[in-house]
C-alpha cells in the first residue's frame, strides 16, 4: 500500500489540473498527467504526459527545457497541422506577364476581370484544372494572395465571371490589337467546337475534317506568325465554313494590303 507524501505549501502552490507532483531525489518534479480508461483493469488509470519542469522553494517552478522545445515544436507547425502553397509558378507567371506589359494591358482593358483571368490562367497552365476543379486548386496556392484577390473562390463565381468576359469582345479585340503598325505575317486557324447544348445560338449542324455533322461552332483566330500572339477572333456559326467568313474576318480585324495565301 503506498504511503501519502504530505507535500510541503510551497510545491504544492504549482499543482494545476492536469499535473502531479513526484518527489525524486529530494527534489520536486511537476509532470502531465491524464485519465485513460483501461479495458483490461475495467477503470481509470493515470498516465504521464511528461515532464513540465522542476519546483525549488527560492526559484519556484523552472520549465523543462525538453518541455519547452515540444510548446516550441506546436507553436512553429501550427500544431503540426502543416500547409504547403504553391508559390514557385504562381510568382513566376505575375513576373512574366508584368514584365512583358501584359498585366497593366489586363488591367486597362478588363479593369474588374484582370485577376480573375490571371488565375483562370494559372490553373489552366499550372494544372490544366477542369472548372470544377479551379477552387481546389486556388486554395493550395498564392496566387490570390499576390494578385489581391479578396473573397472565395467557388463554381458559380467561376462560371459567371466567365460569362461576363465572354461578353466583353470589344475589351478583347482591344486587348489583341497590337500596339504598332508594322507589316507583319498573320496566319488563321479555325477550330471546329462541337457541342451538345441547346441554348447557344451559335451551334449549328455543320461539318469538319473528321466528317462530324453535329451540332458546332468555329472558333476562328488570326495570329502574328513571327510572335504566335493572337491578333482577332470570330466565333462563327458551325453551318458557315472559314473560307466563306473569311472576306469579312480580314475586313473586319483591320488589316490593310492584305494578301492571304491558303491551301486546300
């Protein structure tokens, strides 16, 4: 049977729930203690968490050094609940694009849009992110953060803020227009986008290279040959083929002396 130690006022002052006093040596030891329920012995048994520190009468209660390194340990890893961001590519692609002047062309063409296409294509490049996906994937990186996007980012917001820029083709034409009126080489390519929605007026049966006779729409840029910098775009109905459009595309898109040159 285990004597009771009758513990001195002193020591006792730094017993807190949670602790036990040890006497050991002749010296006093505060150690974490817990309640387990033991299924063996079908009761409570009392387990250590460990040394806090040790209790003298002049000094009183001196933290461990062990004890302290462990509070240290929680505190630097957040409870040792560790995030990781992405980082690397996400300050990588703001350098390149304000480095190019493409960042301060967004800001002025697309003024409350500019960092949501930032990050559309961050996800795009870095991830090739399905839409659904773009959430998840902004959550575990900086980019927000270094674009100073306030707010969440969630499906609905992505699928409106799309449609907004979808409507915005001046914006778009404008932001393509290059700077200089230099002669230069363009050359065109035409997509053919076949889709099964039914409320977009575009989509149209038509036909393409793979003898595809569903409903479509073409996708038609023009680029700089030199830069591969898109230059204009149409969306054309998928019943209209390129080289009917392409009269007024070239019209239209603001070229002069223009001379095309196509194959079969």
């Amino acid at each position: 049977m285990k004597t009771k130690i009758n513990h001195p006022d002193w020591a006792l002052k730094h017993k807190k729930p949670g602790t036990e006093l040890k006497l050991i040596n002749g010296r006093y030891y505060l150690y974490g203690v817990k309640s387990v329920y033991d299924k063996a012995l079908k009761r409570s048994r009392k387990v250590s968490l460990g040394i806090l520190g040790s209790i003298s009468q002049e000094k009183g209660f001196i933290p461990s050094e062990k004890a302290e390194l462990k509070k240290k340990s929680r505190n630097t890893y957040l409870d040792k609940q560790v995030m990781v961001f992405e980082y690397g590519f996400a300050k990588w692609l703001l350098d390149e694009l304000g480095g190019n002047g493409m960042l301060n062309s967004l800001k002025k063409h697309f003024p409350e849009h500019w960092q949501f296409i930032v990050f559309m294509v961050y996800c795009h490049l870095a991830f090739k992110s399905p839409l659904k996906n773009i959430p998840t994937e902004l959550e575990r990186s900086a980019i927000l953060d270094l674009l100073g996007w306030k707010g969440k980012v969630y499906d609905q917001k992505v699928s409106d803020m799309l449609f907004d820029v979808g409507q915005m083709r001046q914006s778009i034409h404008e932001f393509m227009r290059p700077l200089d009126n230099r002669r230069r080489s363009v050359m065109m390519d035409a997509t053919d986008i076949v889709l099964q929605s039914n409320s977009i007026g575009l989509a149209q049966k038509g036909y393409n290279s793979n003898m595809d006779f569903q409903p479509q729409f073409v996708l038609l840029y023009l680029y700089d040959a030199l830069s591969m910098e898109p230059l204009y775009y149409r969306l054309l109905p998928g019943n209209i083929r390129e080289v009917s459009a392409m009269y007024n595309t070239i019209k239209i898109s603001g070229m002069e002396e223009c001379m095309f040159v196509a194959d079969k």
